[in-house]
C-alpha cells in the first residue's frame, strides 16, 4: 500500500512545478583560479520553459549542478519551490522526489538495461518494480526507443544514451526538469521528440524545465530565453 501510495506521488501525480530565484550566485574552482559563477541572477516561474544559452566554459553546467543541488554555491542566495537551499537538509531526497536531471555526459549506469535505467529514480522513491516497468516501458516507447529497452547502457550510441537520460529524467513526473545540452547528440528528428517530451507537449504534466541549449532550435522553442556570459546571465534573469 505504502509503496503504491508513494508511486502514484512519484510517477502519476505530477509533483508541483517548483519556482527557482537564483541572486548573485558565485561559484570557484581551483582555488579561486577559475571563477564559474560571478554572481548570477535569475527567476524562474513555476511551470516555465526556459532555455539557457551561452558560449563554452561561461558557466552552464555550473549553473545548472547548483540548481541541482549537487554542488553548493560560494556566495549568494537559492531558493527552489520557495525553499532556501541551504535549509533542505537531504539533497539526495530532495532530488529523488522533485528533480529530472539530464546531465551533459549522461550518467547512466553502463551495465544495467536501458529499461532498468529509465526505472531507477521510480525504484528510488519505493515504486513496485512492475509498476516502474511499465512506466519505464511508456515512455520509451514515447521518446522512440522502445526497440532497445533491453539493451545495456554499454552498447549503445551516443544519441541512445542521451535519449535514455531523458527518459530517465521524465520517468518520476518531477515538478522540476534540468537538463544539460539534451539534444547535442541526436538527429533533428529524435531531437523533436526528445523536445516535444521535456517540454511537455506530449500529454506530460506541467513542469518547470531549464535547458542548456547550443540549439537555436531548441531555444526557440522554449518561452524564455537565458543568455549566459562570464558566469552571469545578461539581460534580465
Ligand atoms: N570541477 C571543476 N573544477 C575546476 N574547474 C571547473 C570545474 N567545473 C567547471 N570548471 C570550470 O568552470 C568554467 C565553467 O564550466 P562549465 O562546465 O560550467 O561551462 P559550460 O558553460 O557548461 O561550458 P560548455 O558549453 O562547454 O558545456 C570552465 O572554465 C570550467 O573549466
Ligand atoms: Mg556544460
């Protein structure tokens, strides 16, 4: 009962979109020699679709692990779904309960199939194994890449891993979808459903999703556009 309760708050009901407001967010590396971060702002309303862009090395991937969690800020201030980020104590949860993360280099585990892959975050938050399956199962086949569930990781192409991620990211119905250059690797037209998918015009619930983009394409397609440069964003965040 347990389990299928915590299912249907993963992976039917959609968690909330979760709003972001990111001030003067810094971030170093190598002891101060490299500074990614430079005090970027930004807002993001809940439910919002929004692309950032930028030229290699200003900071995206940086930008986005921070939104993630997965790294904390030197200076500065975030607050995600109205929560200050230094107060969620477990970020590991936070993550498995709210958050679909496409890294730039994939993260997959290369020995499992790409179906238990795409599982892993339903399994993480207590879902029945045949209920994350099937899940897992319904959106393969939604990105395209139903013919390969059974593949491990380790075989396929780039284009199949990025794929995967997606439907990984997408596989709990987050509140909250970063993704990290998710198109970079596919032809334009895995590229569309893979679009078509993240921003939620393919019957999804609404979510709030933030894309790293070199694609003029994909940024087009989303309602807002980011530009980052030297660890800020220009313009209005
Ligand atoms: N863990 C790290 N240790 C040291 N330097 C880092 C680390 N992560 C990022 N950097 C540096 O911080 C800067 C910003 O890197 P980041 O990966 O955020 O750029 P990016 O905008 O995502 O670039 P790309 O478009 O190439 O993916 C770069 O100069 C990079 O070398
Ligand atoms: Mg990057």
């Amino acid at each position: 009962m347990e389990e299928e309760r915590r299912l249907s708050s993963s992976s039917e009901a959609a968690e909330r979109p979760l709003g972001i407001v990111a001030r003067g967010l810094t971030k170093s590396f190598d002891g101060g020699l490299v500074h990614a971060l430079r005090g970027t702002d930004l807002e993001i309303q809940p439910g919002e679709r929004i692309a950032i862009t930028g030229p290699t090395g200003c900071g995206k991937s940086t930008l986005l692990s921070i939104l993630a969690l997965l790294e904390r800020q030197d200076g500065g201030e975030l607050i995600v779904g109205g929560r200050p980020a230094e107060g969620i104590r477990s970020p590991e949860r936070w993550r498995g309960r709210h958050l679909g993360i496409v890294f730039q280099f994939h993260h997959l585990l290369p020995h499992l199939t790409v179906e238990e892959n795409v599982m892993l975050p339903l399994v993480g938050v207590g879902a029945r194994s045949t209920d994350a399956r099937r899940r897992a199962r319904s959106i393969l086949r939604d990105i395209g890449l139903a013919h390969r569930a059974r593949f491990v990781a380790e075989k396929l192409s780039g284009g199949e891993r990025q794929m995967t991620a997606v439907a990984r990211a997408l596989a709990g119905s987050p509140g909250l979808i970063l993704a990290d250059e998710p198109t970079g690797n596919v032809d334009s037209k895995a590229g569309d459903r893979v679009l078509e998918l993240l921003f939620g015009r393919r019957g999804n619930r609404p979510a709030t999703v933030v894309v790293v983009t070199h694609n003029d394409r994909v940024a087009g397609d989303a309602d807002r556009i980011l530009r980052m440069r030297d660890g800020r964003i220009d313009g209005r965040g």
